[in-house]
C-alpha cells in the first residue's frame, strides 16, 4: 500500500517518534523504551514511516538507526503555509482594529 506524508503523521505514535529522531538517531529497542508499547508495534510505525520517506535506515553493526528525513516535512510546510499566511493575515487585520478602539471612560 502506497502512504503519504499525511497518513505518516496523522498517528500520534508517529508524529512522536519524529520528535524524538529529529534530535538523534535511535534504534527501535531504545525508540520502544520511549513507549508503552510493544517493539514490534514501533518497528511497524518505523516501517510506515520509512515508506513514507520521513525516516531513513542506517545499519550500524547489528543495529539499525533511525534518522529523521527533514526534507520530507517540507511537503507538510508547503501545504500548511497558505494556511499560516491565511491566519496572520486576519490576526493583523484583528490587531489594526483593536488599536483604533478608544477605551471607554468611566
């Protein structure tokens, strides 16, 4: 099954395992201890996550580090960015108006 990006991060389990990988790489071992759950059920999140790109493999000996692919957010950014602009734009507008009330004298 073909995901993207937005299936990736819309699990809560996965948008924490990126904060955690943003910092540092991590193993699946030391990535389950982070969670209570099962390290199977996070080597099942890791596999989505590396479908999706958001996370690259490197074999270390027997271990495998995870890396986060920051890149890979940029889809999120740009899709997210009208939105942000959107919103500051109408926070100015709401800024402007509030600046011209006079405040009531008692």
């Amino acid at each position: 099954m073909r995901r993207d990006v937005f299936q990736a991060i819309a699990d809560p389990t996965r948008r924490a395992i990126i904060v955690l990988i943003a910092t540092q790489a991590m193993t699946p071992n030391a990535l389950a201890e982070c969670f209570d759950t099962s390290r199977q059920a996070i080597s099942k999140h890791l596999r989505i996550l590396t479908e999706c790109q958001l996370v690259k493999q490197e074999q270390t000996g027997r271990e495998i580090y995870y890396h986060f692919n920051p890149k890979k957010m940029k889809e999120v950014a740009d899709f997210i960015e009208p939105f942000r602009q959107m919103w500051d734009t109408r926070f100015n507008q709401l800024d402007n108006l509030l600046s011209t009330i006079k405040p009531i004298k008692k």
